[in-house]
C-alpha cells in the first residue's frame, strides 16, 4: 500500500498516461469552440464539442485574453474588495472602520489634529479632545461634523456624536499615595 509521496507520484503518473491514452474524463476544447465552429476542436481523439443551453457550444476561454476587456484581465484590488465586501455584507463594517481609518479625511485636517476617534457603537460616535476648549468647540459643531461623517462613509453609520475632553490625572495609585480626601486646595 502507497503512502505520502510515493501515492502522489502514482497518481500523477496514473492521470498523465490517461491523458496521453485519451481516456481522461474531462475534455479541452480548442480553438475552434472558442470562435463558435461546430467542428471538433477539442483536441482529443473522439472527443465531440460539449454542448450547453439550447445545444449552443459552451465558451470557455483559453489561453490570451486578446485586445478588449476580458474577465480573465487582471482586475485592480481596490474594484475585487468592492465586489467581496458587497458580496460578503461587509459594508456596514466597512464603513464604520473608515471612520477610524481616515479620520483626518473625514472630518478635516485641523479637526483631526486635535481629537481622535475613541470607540463607534451602536451608531453612537465617541471622540476625545486634545483639551477642554477643543472639545467645547467639536460640541458646537456635532452637527455639521455628523454630515460631513455621512457624506464620507454613508448615512446612519454614526447617528450621534459624544465628545469629551481629555482625562484627568488620576490621584487614586502611585507610590505616595496618602488615605484620605485627596488633594483639594492644599497644594504647599
């Protein structure tokens, strides 16, 4: 009994000497099937066109594409991901991950270099300042941010914004720290 290499190699050979024979399962077709001839042209001996709807001669392409779009061209990368999210239902993530992804596109330059996107859920957006003033200032202009965010990526993928400034410095850990109220006034 064949095992490992030694079972693919007889497999293989097995299937090129019923190639060579004729006897292979599967037909190729020639040319001839490609521009619509009903003669043989599938290059095998006794071997008759394959026939599809309405005994019309299925077309399957072969070899170079020639002059002219073809589906078998290579395709740009940016229209084959269109295709998959689409088909894939991926475009409510899709959407959502631009607005983390291209910040700066989306809301503008100066906007982008004094707050970033801290988590989307539920359609509800969170930003976080650079500073108390920033943050006032994004929460005058939530609504002309939230259409620009749906021009961008698309309407209801963020619903509402919520914008806080940046956090505190927290008195509760480090090495000196002391039970009791915490600092107030008492600074000296």
């Amino acid at each position: 009994e064949l095992t490992g290499p030694a079972l693919a190699r007889a497999v293989l050979d097995a299937a090129m000497a019923r190639r060579k024979s004729g006897g292979s399962g599967r037909r190729t077709r020639g040319r001839a099937d490609l521009d619509g001839d009903p003669g043989d042209g599938s290059g095998e001996a006794g071997a008759g066109p394959a026939t599809g709807r309405a005994g019309q001669p299925r077309r399957r392409p072969r070899g170079y594409s020639g002059p002219g779009p073809d589906p078998r061209d290579p395709q740009l990368l940016g229209a084959v991901l269109a295709r998959m999210v689409k088909a894939r239902g991926w475009q409510q993530p899709a959407a959502e991950a631009t607005v983390f992804g291209a910040w700066e596109r989306v809301v503008g330059a100066d906007i982008a270099e004094h707050s970033r996107p801290i988590k989307l859920e539920d359609g509800e957006l969170t930003v976080e300042a650079e500073s108390t003033a920033w943050a006032t200032q994004l929460r005058l202009l939530a609504g002309s941010l939230l259409r620009r965010i749906a021009a961008e990526v698309g309407h209801n993928v963020v619903r509402r914004l919520h914008v806080h400034g940046p956090t505190a410095p927290s008195w509760n850990r480090g090495p000196r720290r002391v039970r009791g109220r915490g600092p107030r006034d008492t600074y000296g």
